[in-house]
C-alpha cells in the first residue's frame, strides 16, 4: 500500500541466519498506527452499513405497503434496540462518508504523507463522533426520538 | 495469485473507475439522505409517505438506494475475495450478495412506483 514500508517496525524481516530470506510484514510485526484503525473502520462501518441499506429499503417498502405495515417498521424502529441500531448505522454512515472522501483526496495523490494521511484520519473519526452526537442530540432535543 | 483466479487483470481498472463514481455520488446522496432523515424521523406515516410521493425526493431515494446497492455490492465482492478463498464459498457468497442487491433494488422501485407513480399492485 502507499506507505505500508515506512511503517514496519524495525528489525521486522530478520532471520536467523543470514542464508533466510527476508519475511514479508504481517499483522504481528506491523507497529500500529491510526491509518490502519481507520481502514479497519471503514470495512466495518461498510458492512454494517450494507444492512444499513436493506433497512432503508425496508422503510421504503413498509412506507408504500401502508399505515399498518409503517406502524410496525416505526415501532420496531422506535424501540430501544431499534434505535441503539439506527445510532450505530448513523455513526457508520458518518464515518464511512468521512473516509470515502479521504480516500478520495487519497487518490488525487494528496494527504499521501504519514503524518497528513494520519491527520485526514483523525479528522475523519473525530467528524463521524461529532456529527453522530450531534444528530442523535438534535433528535432528542426536538423531540423527534424519546426513549 | 487471487488476482489472477478472479481475471482482476481483465477488469481491475474498471472496478476502480466504478468504485471512485459511485462514492463520488454518494457524497451529495448521502448527506441529503442523513439530513432527510433527521427531518422525517419520528413523523409517522403521513409525513413518510407525503416525502417519498414528491417527484425530487423519490427521484433522489431511487438514485441514493441504487447507487448504494451498486456501491455494496462492489465493497463485500472486494471482502469475500479478501477473506473467503474456498472457491464453492467463494462462489455462494458472490452469488448471493449480488441477488441481495438485486432483489433490494427491485424493492426499492416497486416501492417507489406505487408511492410516486401511484402504481397498483395490489397491496
């Protein structure tokens, strides 16, 4: 990957003797570091909001089925665990929409640098934490959700 | 190689055009769809359905809810080829995330011809 090599903690890929060949990086030898928090991240939140997707569907599809079947999506929606689901989905969604756009700027070749791609990341995840807290405090405070 | 197995060699480049289009749409797209939400949350039936009968906001929910689809499915095509490489798995899961798709698009403009078209199906 871009700067995957930078990254590699030192001594990685030392063998015993000098006869073995060097070992390419793994998991375990990789120093951690918040780029990789962050496509973690974007995986996760990409595959939760796939179910994210089939639930806006079904919203949808409950909406043109008429008031019962509305009723029923609405207070599944509604309920507690419902809505512990739409918060996770919403934080997915900021965060997934914050990174995809890194990875745009990524591919303009910009922000490619450790310490920037770092910064855009940090960024990224502190937007999803804030729009997320926002919108779930705007929709309490209006009134629009209640537990 | 993986790549090679797959034929990325044949349509890699298209993929990756593919992938960059489609969250560049997504941008506006979602942010509409969060903010819309937000309005519409806890508003009941009326609101709902009113919203998705006005042409703009159904056009936008069809373009939103296809281009996601498009967008997903590319994204767990890319996970399944990460992680699952028994090939009768591979295959399955490839199958079956694509026909989730499908049917979840057709669920979305079946919906969507009743609300804003007024279609009737029946039901």
């Amino acid at each position: 990957m871009s700067h995957g090599n930078a990254r590699v903690a030192a001594g990685s890929g030392k063998g015993r003797g000098s006869a073995e060949k060097p070992l390419s990086p793994h998991l375990q030898i990789w120093r951690w570091h918040v780029t990789m928090l962050g496509s973690i991240l974007h995986r996760v939140s990409g595959i939760a909001l796939y179910v994210g997707t089939a639930l806006v569907v079904g919203w949808a599809v409950a909406t043109a089925l008429g008031p019962d079947a509305y009723a029923a999506f609405a207070a599944a929606a509604g309920s507690p665990f419902g809505l512990v689901i739409w918060l996770g989905l919403s934080a997915a969604a900021f965060y997934h929409l914050a990174a995809g756009i890194r990875h745009l700027v990524w591919d303009l070749g910009l922000f490619m640098r450790p310490a920037s791609a770092d910064v855009l990341t940090v960024l990224s995840i502190l937007f999803a934490a804030a729009a997320t807290a926002g919108l779930w405090g705007w929709l309490f405070w209006t009134g629009a959700v209640s537990l | 190689m993986t790549g090679r197995r797959y034929k990325a060699g044949a349509h890699g480049a298209g993929t990756w055009v593919r992938e960059r289009l489609s969250s560049l749409l997504l941008v506006p797209l979602s942010i509409w769809a969060l903010a819309s939400a937000a309005c519409l949350a806890g508003g009941g039936y009326e609101a709902a359905a009113a919203w998705l009968a006005r042409p703009a906001n159904a056009a936008g929910f069809g373009a939103l809810a296809l281009i996601s689809l498009w967008h997903m499915r590319m994204g767990a095509q890319v996970v399944i080829e990460d992680y699952i490489h028994r090939k009768g798995t591979h295959d399955m899961l490839s199958v079956l995330n694509s026909l989730i798709c499908l049917v979840l698009a057709a669920a979305t403009a079946l919906a969507l011809a009743k609300l804003a078209l007024g279609l009737d199906f029946g039901v």
